[in-house]
C-alpha cells in the first residue's frame, strides 16, 4: 500500500512515485495515465478511478476532480490526494465508496500546473501566480523589488521602513500590528510596507513591486468567455495556447460521461460556482436551483459557504472574471462545476460573516486582534512575526515581520492540512452520487404468431439529476438522448422500429418539491422511464441481444429469449 502523508506538501517526483503505487497498488481500481505534457516537460498525471471489472469507465457517469492550476496553491494537490486515497482504502467496507465506484467513476487530476508548484515547493521557493512560460514578454525585467527571503531564515515576511510620510503606524495597544493612519493626522511615527526582498537598480526614491517575467494565468486561459490581455490579465495568446489547459480541455471535451467539476484552489473557505461574468438570472431556473441544492450540501460537509462568483466574489465591484475553468465547463460544457478555496485564516480565528475579498480592503481591528491571538496561541506565533531589526543592503536599516503567508495563508500549515480537506472527499463522493444511472426496468418478448415478435426494452434512471445533468447542457446540444440498439440472430430481421433508436432523455429527482402541496407543478409520474420497440421477423427463433447507453448515465447490456 502506498505510504502517504496528510501532513506534508509533495513535490512533483514524490508525487508522481506515489500515483504509480496505487496505480500498482490497486489495479482494479486505478489505472494511470499522461494528459500531455507541461511547459517544462514534465506529465499532467490523471487517475482513473472505479471499479474496472463493472465496466469501462466511459461507460459510467464521472466527475472530475483537479488541483493545483495556481503555483503556490499546493494543498489542492493533497485534497485530491485525500480523495483519490479514501476511494481505494474504503472501497468494500464504506457504502457510498463501494457503490460509487461500482457504478461510476472519477476522473482525478492532483497537480495541472507542475512546473509551477514545483517552483512554489523549492527549497529556496519562487511565487508567482501560475505558468512559468515568459508571458506576455520574453525579456527580463530590469528595476523594481523582488520578493526574496532576504536574511536565510526560510521566510519571506514583510519589511517595515519607517517614512514621515508612511500610510501605516503601530497599533497602540500591540505594537506588532499596523493599522491605517488617520487622513489628517501628523507628528506620529509613520511607515511604509513593502514585501521582503531586494530592489533591482534602486535610486535611492522610488520602490515599486516588479512585474514577474511569468505574468500567465492558466485559470484564465480557458475557452469560455475568454478575453485577450487588454481586458483580463494572464488571458493567454489564444484560448487553451497553454499546454496544461489545452490537455484538461481535450480530455474532458472527449469525455462526455463527465457531469460534475471540482476544482480545488486557496484561499478564502468557500465554495463557488459559475457564473463569473453572468448574473444568476442569465442560468436556466432548474439550473441554478441545482447548483444552490448541491452546493449546500457541500456547505453542510464542508462547513464553507456556498456562493456565487458573479455576485460575492470580485477582486473589483466593476471587474468581472473571464476565461476560468469553472465557467467553461458550465456554460460551454453544461457541467456542475464548482471551485472549492481551501482554507480561510478569518475562520480558524472565529471571523464570521465577513466579506470574502471586500474584507481585505475594509475590515475592524477586532479581526486582527482576533488573528493575532490564533497565530500566538494556535500557530505558537509561527504565523505572525514581531519585528527585528534587518540591515538591508540598499536600504539600511528596516524591520522584518508581519504575516508569514506561506505558513499561515497560501494553504494550512501542514498539522491542519488533513482536517480542512478530509471533508471534501465525502462531498465529491456524495456530489457523483447525484448523477443520473441508467438501468434496466424491463425486457418483454410477446409472441405475434408466424414467428414474429415484439420486443420492449424499458430502462430508467435511478439517479437524483437527470440524464443530460443540466438545462445548459440541452441548450448547447452536449448529450444525445438514451440510445437503444437491438442485436438479431441469424435468419432474423426487423419488421418496425430501426436497429438503434433514441429514445429521448429521462428525468430525475432534482427538482422534486420540498413537500407535496398542491400548488406546485409536479413532476410527470414516470418521465424517469422511456421504452424501446421492436417488431422481429425470426422464423427460427433465437436469443436478441439489447444495449442502451447513455453518455452521461451509464450504459446497460441484456438479451433475450425469442420463444
């Protein structure tokens, strides 16, 4: 059995060794493969999870799961890890395991962006957002401050420099804080803040942070809504130009099964979906009831807030987001797609009800007092570090501390790593559940004389979401109804019905009422069940052979006596 860790970070040759041992490990579970190749070379690793001996997984509703797109968003990698390793050491003894892997399958992707998680994890670590394709420049840049862990000590803090003219002073009732000074106030002890590092070309006036060589976003590359530069920052050349998204993109696009997305980042605690450039209103009704009936049991699983990107989670009140995953695999895909921000510092301090971006522009001291009081007694003040004094090679002498971000923020300080995700495995779990099932109902011969037959096939979906999964789906023509096709025997042939039929799809649960008043339009008794017919002219009998399939809800196998 592999031997994993919940509580360390891996990098790319550990974690591809240990993809390989539960391929090896669990071969009737995992089967392993490449989606391509990254900008470095280095293999996008993708695991197949069922139960192979049940069927094929394309033969079998899935959902995808993926980490790790942004650099430094490490612990993505270990939830899907988590998942990956709870689906093979539970299935047999947990129900919703065994039956989940029996009858459907997983798609899981731990770490899209490997070059740039392999940089984040570094023993000397460089952060930058994604990518670490040169974009939208080949060259260098020349002046500016670059982060850097300045004294050795393994932290990348801040630096404090005190400035008459500085828009930050000590707060009075615990110095290690800043806060904002007063518009008008003066003749206090003032400071600017700036990242620890060092300032290429410094004149000795002007500091400004500079611009990384390695400006993509992978997470804005994607098809839907996507937006060159000038109107979304890290866009790409072209959508999916980059070799990581084009991979996730191609495969996903051929595997029509996929019904459900979860991307994992950080950070915030939150779970959000699409739309990111829409309103709610713009989503079909049945959608987006869905989306607010399923994200809420992550809430209940998960214990993050369920919400909408359009509508809570802009970095700007008149910015929109363009090109992300999430929304391609909805809008263009007709996916459930969610993207889960693992960890929220706020929430470990016991901040509630707090705007997820607007926070960090506006929030009371009470909060940092709240998240001091965490890193001292929690993180032993690993989290946040009281200023000392630095001789800084261009600017002499400045302070170091302030907030690890590594450690305490980026993703949880690896003793808290395997509590915050454990939960979000019983969601994805629960979230494939949902998805539709194909079954058999029934398979009828009735004998017309003259050695001709009518043959019925009646199949149902025993799934909570119907067929097609989504109203978006219909809409862009992603699925097919539920085909039928009828196998004769020798000396046989077809009177009425044509040998492969399709047979519409079928309803599920989701939208089933909270209670049967009468009021609400109820659902059509069996919209669930469709039936296939035949007319069979076969003078000598023999056994018919029966398939039905479905690209999102399985497929289905019987035969059949003619007597």
């Amino acid at each position: 059995m592999p031997e994993i860790h919940f509580d360390r970070y891996y990098r790319y040759d550990e974690l591809t060794d240990l993809l390989h041992a539960f391929a090896q490990e669990y071969p009737q579970l995992v089967q392993l493969e490449s989606l391509g190749q990254s900008y470095e070379g280095r293999d996008i690793w993708l695991a197949t999870v069922t139960n192979f001996e049940t069927g094929p997984a394309a033969e079998k509703p899935a959902l995808w799961t993926d980490g790790n797109i942004h650099a430094s968003e490490v612990s993505p990698s270990s939830a899907c890890l988590y998942l990956l390793n709870k689906l093979v050491t539970t299935y047999g003894n947990d129900e919703n395991s065994t039956r989940c892997l029996d009858t459907r399958a997983f798609y899981i992707c731990p770490r899209v962006n490997p070059d740039g998680a392999e940089w984040a994890l570094a023993d000397v670590p460089k952060i930058i957002r994604s990518s670490t394709r040169p974009y939208p420049y080949d060259e260098d840049p020349i002046d500016g401050l670059v982060q850097e862990d300045m004294d050795g000590d393994g932290r990348m803090l801040y630096m404090r420099i005190p400035d008459p003219n500085g828009p930050w002073k000590a707060y009075p009732e615990d110095p290690r804080l800043l806060i904002r000074r007063d518009p008008i106030e003066t003749d206090g002890e003032y400071y600017r803040l700036f990242p620890e590092g060092r300032i290429e070309n410094y004149d000795g006036k002007h500091i400004f942070r500079q611009k990384a060589k390695e400006g993509l976003d992978l997470n804005r590359n994607f098809p839907g809504e996507w937006r060159g530069e000038g109107e979304q920052a890290g866009a790409g050349f072209y959508p999916v130009s980059e070799p990581e998204t084009r991979a996730t993109v191609d495969f996903i696009a051929r595997h029509a099964n996929i019904i459900g997305g979860i991307t994992f980042h950080t950070w915030s605690g939150v779970i959000l979906r699409p739309y990111d450039m829409k309103s709610d209103e713009a989503m079909p009704a049945e959608d987006l009831w869905a989306f607010k009936k399923i994200g809420n049991k992550g809430t209940d699983l998960i214990g993050y807030p369920n919400i909408s990107v359009y509508h809570d989670f802009r970095y700007h009140p008149k910015q929109v987001i363009s090109g992300a995953f999430d929304e391609w695999l909805y809008d263009q895909r007709g996916v459930f797609s969610w993207t889960v921000e693992i960890w929220s510092p706020q929430q470990q301090a016991g901040i509630e009800d707090y705007k997820f971006i607007e926070w960090f522009r506006e929030h009371p001291i009470e909060d940092d007092l709240k998240l001091l009081k965490w890193s001292d007694e929690v993180l032993d003040g690993k989290g946040y570090i009281d200023w000392y004094e630095f001789d800084h090679p261009q600017l002499g002498k400045v302070e170091l501390g302030g907030w690890d971000m590594s450690y305490s923020w980026r993703n949880p300080p690896p003793q808290f790593l395997e509590k915050e995700i454990a939960p979000m495995a019983d969601w994805a779990i629960w979230h494939l559940l949902i998805s539709p099932r194909l079954e058999l109902f029934d398979v009828s011969v009735s004998p017309l004389g003259g050695g001709t037959y009518q043959v019925e096939l009646t199949v149902q979906n025993t799934g909570w979401l119907p067929s097609y999964g989504s109203k978006k789906a219909l809409e862009r023509k992603i699925v097919r109804g539920v085909v039928c096709e009828i196998e004769l025997p020798e000396d046989a042939n077809l009177k009425t019905g044509q040998s492969r039929q399709d047979i519409g799809q079928l309803e599920g649960r989701s939208t089933t009422p909270s209670a049967a008043t009468p009021w609400w339009a109820m659902p059509m008794d069996t919209a669930d069940r469709a039936t296939a017919t035949w007319v069979v002219q076969a003078p000598n009998g023999g056994k018919v052979k029966l398939i039905a399939h479905h690209q999102r809800a399985g497929t289905i196998r019987t035969e059949i006596e003619l007597d």
